[in-house]
C-alpha cells in the first residue's frame, strides 16, 4: 500500500469517526459491557466453581458424556457471553452501518477496492475497541470486586472473590474476538452491496420480497407501535427470552433460599445444646453389612471418661447424659452375639407381619440381631415419643424397655419407618442376653435419629434403649457412642468456645456438634447450588439489561428516518411518545408472559428435584416476589425511548434524508 493511500484511508477513517459520534460512544459503551460482563462472569465464576468443588462431594468425577462437569460449566458460559456480546455489538455497528451503505459505496463507484473498505471500518473497530476494552476493565473491577461481592455476601456468607490478573487477560481477549467477528458479519454484508444499489439504497439490507400492509382502518397509532416493536422480531424475541432467564434464575435462586429450613435440619440433626463423640462417631459416610468385622471401628467410637469430666466441670455446664451402645456385633454371618430378639416368641404373628421379620439377619442360633442402646437420664428426656410414656422411675425397676422405631437414614427429617413398627406399647419383648433370657415389657415408642443413636447405617430394624444401670449391669461389652450436654442459659456461647478450644488440641480424639456447627455445615452443603442460581440470574440479568437497553436505543435511531416522515405528514410529539408508550407496554407484556411461564417451567423443574431430594426443603411456588420488577421494567423502557427520542426527534425529514 502506497503512502498517499495510505493517507487517505486515515483521513476517511478520521471524517467518519468524527461523523459517527453517536455511534462511536454506543459502541464504545457496548465493547465495554462486554469487557465487564466477561470480568464479572469470571471473578463470580471462579469464586463459585471453588465453593462447589469445596463442599460438593467429588464434583470432579463428575462428567456429562465424557466431559468432566466443570469443564463444561466453564465452557458454556465462555460461550454464551461471547455470542451475547457479539449480539450487542453486532446490533449497534449493524444500525449504524446501514446508514453509511451511500458512502462506502460511493467510495467503491470511484474505484475504492473491498480490502480498502475493510480498512476503513476496522481502522475505526480499533480505535474504539481499545477504548472500551479499557472501560470495561475499569468498570469490571470496581462492579466485580467490591460492589457485587458485597451483595451476594449477605446472602451467601463463604463467598470470596479473588482477584486475578488472567481474569482480565481473558477478558481482554474474548471481547476482542467478540468485537471482531460482531463487526465483521456488517462490513461484509456492505461490502457485497454493488455501487448501483448503495444509490437507492434507504435502510435495512433490503428485502425485495417483502410484503407491504394494507388497513381500512388507517394508520392507528397502537398499530404502528405493535408494527415498530416486531420489525426486528429476532432481537426483541432474543431480548424477552434473556429478560425472561435471568428471572427464572433469580427467582429459582430465592424459592431454594425461601424453601430451606435451616431450623428443620437442626431439629432433626440435634435436640440439646451440644453433641459429644469421638471422630469416628461423627463420620456418618460408611456403613456396615452385619457381616464384617467392624471390632475397631466401633473402638474407636468409644468415648474417653475423661473428655466427660473436663465437660462437666466447666461453669457453664448444666447438665447432661452419655448414650451407650452393645459392640459385641457380628464378625462373620451367623455369629451368635451376646443381645439379640428371641424368635420362637414371634412365631404366633401372622405372615404379613412376618415377612418384615425375613428381612432382618439372623445369628446361628436364629435369633434377630439388634442395636440395643443404653442411657442416661437426660439422653432419655430428650428421646421423640410416639407412644406411651418416658417414666424414668418405671424404666430404672429393670422390667420395661423403649422401642424405637428409626427414621430414614438419609431422610432425618421423616417420621419413622411404618415397616418396623412391629410392637405395641404394652407388649412384652424377649432379648437373649449373654445366652440368658431377659423378658421387658415395652413401655413407650420412640423415634431413633442420628442425634440420640449410631450415625452409620447397620440395616437394624430392631432397636431398643434400657436405662443405663440396666444396661451396664446386662452388657459387659459396651462403648460410650456420644454425650448430650446442655450449658446454662446465656451460657451457650461461651461453653461451645471452651469446648472447640479442647477438641482443636493435637492430640484430641473427639468432636463436638451443636446447633451453630450444623447450621454452618447446612448453608455449606447448599451453597454450591444457590450460588449457581445467582451466578446465572446475574449473568442473564445483564444479558437482558444490556440487550434491552440496545434494542431501545438502535429501534429508535434506526427509526429515525420513520419518525421524521411521521412528523413531516402531521404526528405530533405528543403522539409519538403515545407510540412509544404503547411499544413499552407491548415490550412489558410479553416480557411478564414469558418471564412468567419460565418462572413456572423453572420452579416445577430445580423446586421439585429439590424437594425430593432434600428432606428438609420445602417447595413452595411463588411469583409474586417478581412483580415488582415488571414496573421497573416498563419505566425504564418509556424512559430510555423518550431520551432516545429526544436526541433523534431533533431532525427533519431534509437531516435525515440528508444522512
């Protein structure tokens, strides 16, 4: 290329520019919000994927058809922010474009060449490119890593954001891929537009197949508004649908917030202030077949006296009890052990209610394997009845014993099993104690959860407690599975720091659960995916924001010359912003249909996956929660057509037939 080309090529690029300002800033501001988008997305993103892999369960062997699931998450939102961004830009170079299509082809009736062309439009694409990459940057950092944070941290306390110098390296990079190919789709479609058609050529890459209307009612302003809003159908279509998510995904984020129940899950997880066992104890990922030797797990379950004695010595100690349990469990299948259910008593129940019997193993001699508990007094103050009563008094003579009937393993939250629930209070049961007969009449029902009982699951249908006195003196192998202990009122606090500071020693061998610990545990466990619903709603949130706010602004400039025509036959301004309000309210209509309709698809979907999975959520359906924002929506909408209008409502029908 020669220099006096060149030159040319610089000085057309500067008259452009300096021609195009409106275009320039739009762009400029587009190129910028989707640096922005890709820096928020990523630092939120990064923050997000780290909490998952923290508190999700090997999230990393997870795969979708061969793809781990991480990578794909990564992937999908790279994806997506890049076509959103080269939908934004492609909109705005797109509008501003057509009405330049005269003078590039002007240039190429006098000889301009397409690669010349080319290097007038992004000779312009990098000025104004650098500039928003560099605005964006800016204002990324600021949104991403003090004003969004803040946000999502009142909600979602474990939320960190850590801020990288790649994030922005790839933000640079991707919006000026996007920017590229946004830009570049346009300056060929000039491009192919011959010197001959650019003369006549008045707006839209033309149709010459389209269909003109025809009314008997003439041209009612409703109707012209309806027409205006659907002219680009594509855009106003992709709008509403990236409106419409990013509620569904806000809306989901806030039913699974609203649906669970922290209280729900520490009620059933514990019912004193504080729960007391070993690490073993305490891990509840394993379990047992009744046919292996578990002989040093369950040792190591047992709790040392002197732990209790440091507990109960604390000032804020009120009062509390320890739970013990038979270890002498089966080593091999068929083993006798020295506490099982004595057999031929049960032999009069009839075959329905045998074949509950079936399921359960059985020791050499036929006899039903149990877990026989004991307890102190205040571990059986706090047992769940069901029927009968807790008379402790009664219980201490050595003639009754509790049934306990167990909740679901993996559902602490449910009532009990209906298919143990053998006997009935009053009934007498027969237990074969170091191979001698003991005969206790039951005296109440309970339910067995994890809080007052074994955290693995043994497959034991047969549950029992005896008072401890009754307990040491029948068993001789025994462990000390746990101890409940509640502080003094006001208390609490104090004595659950004094307690964490003896449990965090390096030689402790025990752990402790009180209703923060859960709490703490239940919003970790949940977090990964409220996260990714807000994570989500605020990415389509500014999808939808930023499309909405450029399918206003490039529907009024590329109307422009429309409305200079409308003025110029007689339509008052005040008619056009009548125009303009029924093409908000158009906007707003199917914007609270669909949002609507998403809302109810979502809700159905993530709610009641949720609920059938997660014991203690509750589903519950309400869209009210969004209708505030339909209002807003339809303000913002009038309000961003009335200042566009205000700029371009200034010019004739000459100025534009002019441009």
């Amino acid at each position: 290329m020669s220099s006096e080309e060149k030159k040319i090529i610089k000085l057309l690029i500067e008259r452009k520019f300096k021609e195009s300002k409106t275009r320039n800033k739009i762009t400029t501001m587009a190129i910028a919000f989707t640096t922005m988008l890709f820096i928020i997305s990523f630092t939120i993103g990064i923050a997000v994927l780290k909490i998952i892999k923290e508190k999700t369960f090997n999230v990393e062997n997870i795969t979708v058809d061969g793809i781990p699931l991480l990578t794909l998450i990564k992937l999908i939102t790279i994806i997506l922010i890049m076509f959103v961004g080269y939908m934004i830009i492609y909109n705005i170079y797109n509008v501003s474009l057509e009405k330049d299509v005269k003078f590039y082809g002007a240039l190429k009736l006098i000889g301009a060449t397409r690669k010349q062309i080319f290097k007038i439009l992004y000779g312009q694409f990098y000025i104004l490119s650098i500039a928003g990459i560099v605005i964006g940057n800016v204002a990324g950092f600021l949104l991403s890593s003090f004003i969004i944070p803040r946000i999502i941290v009142n909600f979602i306390p474990l939320f960190k954001v850590e801020t990288s110098v790649n994030i922005y390296i790839y933000a640079v990079i991707f919006s000026f891929i996007s920017s590229f190919i946004s830009m570049l789709m346009p300056a060929i479609k000039l491009a192919q537009i011959s010197p001959v058609k650019s003369v006549t050529y008045s707006a839209d890459f033309p149709n010459e197949n389209k269909n003109y209307k025809k009314s008997r009612n003439g041209g009612k302003i409703y109707r012209i508004a309806w027409s205006n809003l659907w002219r680009k159908n594509q855009k106003a279509v992709y709008t509403i649908i990236c409106i419409s998510i990013s509620l569904m995904c806000l809306h989901s984020a806030y039913i699974l917030i609203e649906g669970l129940s922290p209280q729900k899950y520490t009620d059933a997880m514990i019912n004193s202030d504080f729960v007391i066992g070993t690490n073993r104890y305490f891990q509840d990922n394993w379990s047992f077949s009744g046919c292996m030797d578990i002989n040093s797990d369950l040792s190591e379950m047992d709790l040392e006296n002197n732990i209790l004695h440091n507990i109960k010595n604390y000032k804020e100690f009120k009062e509390g009890g320890a739970i013990y349990l038979n270890a002498d469990f089966p080593r091999k299948d068929k083993e006798i052990v020295n506490a099982a259910l004595k057999t031929d008593k049960l032999q009069k129940k009839s075959d329905d209610e045998s074949r509950f019997l079936l399921d359960n193993q059985v020791d050499g001699n036929g006899n039903y394997y149990i877990d026989l508990y004991g307890a102190d007094d205040f571990p059986l103050s706090k047992l769940e009845l069901i029927d009968g009563q807790l008379d402790l008094d009664k219980l201490k003579t050595g003639k009754y014993i509790i049934y306990a009937l167990p909740a679901d393993h993996a559902n602490q939250g449910s009532e009990y099993s209906n298919k143990a629930d053998y006997f009935n209070v009053g009934d007498n049961v027969n237990l074969l104690i170091n191979n001698q007969e003991c005969e206790y009449q039951i005296i109440a029902k309970v339910v067995l959860r994890k809080r007052t009982g074994i955290r693995f699951d043994d497959n034991r249908q047969f549950n029992f407690y005896l008072p401890s006195s009754e307990f040491l003196k029948k068993i001789n192998k025994n462990i000390m599975i746990s101890y409940l202990a509640d502080a003094k009122a006001g208390n609490i606090t104090s004595m659950e720091n004094e307690i964490k500071k003896k449990s965090e020693l390096e030689n402790s061998n025990f752990e402790y659960q009180s209703k923060n610990v859960l709490l703490d545990k239940f919003w970790g466990e949940q977090n990964s995916s409220i996260l990714l619903c807000v994570f989500l709603g605020i990415i389509f949130g500014m999808i939808g924001i930023l499309n909405f706010v450029n399918s206003i602004i490039s529907s009024i400039i590329d109307n422009s010359k429309e409305i200079a025509i409308l003025k110029s036959i007689g339509m008052t301004s005040k008619q056009i912003s009548k125009m303009i309000y029924f093409e908000s309210i158009y906007f707003v209509f199917f914007a609270v249909l669909s949002s609507f309709l998403f809302i109810v698809f979502g809700d159905m979907i993530i709610g009641g996956l949720y609920a059938n999975q997660k014991w203690f959520y509750t589903y519950k359906f309400d869209v009210f929660e969004v209708m505030p924002i339909y209002p807003l929506i339809l303000f913002f909408s009038i309000l961003l057509r009335e200042i566009s209008y205000m700029y371009v409502g200034k010019r004739n029908l000459a100025e534009e037939l002019k441009r």
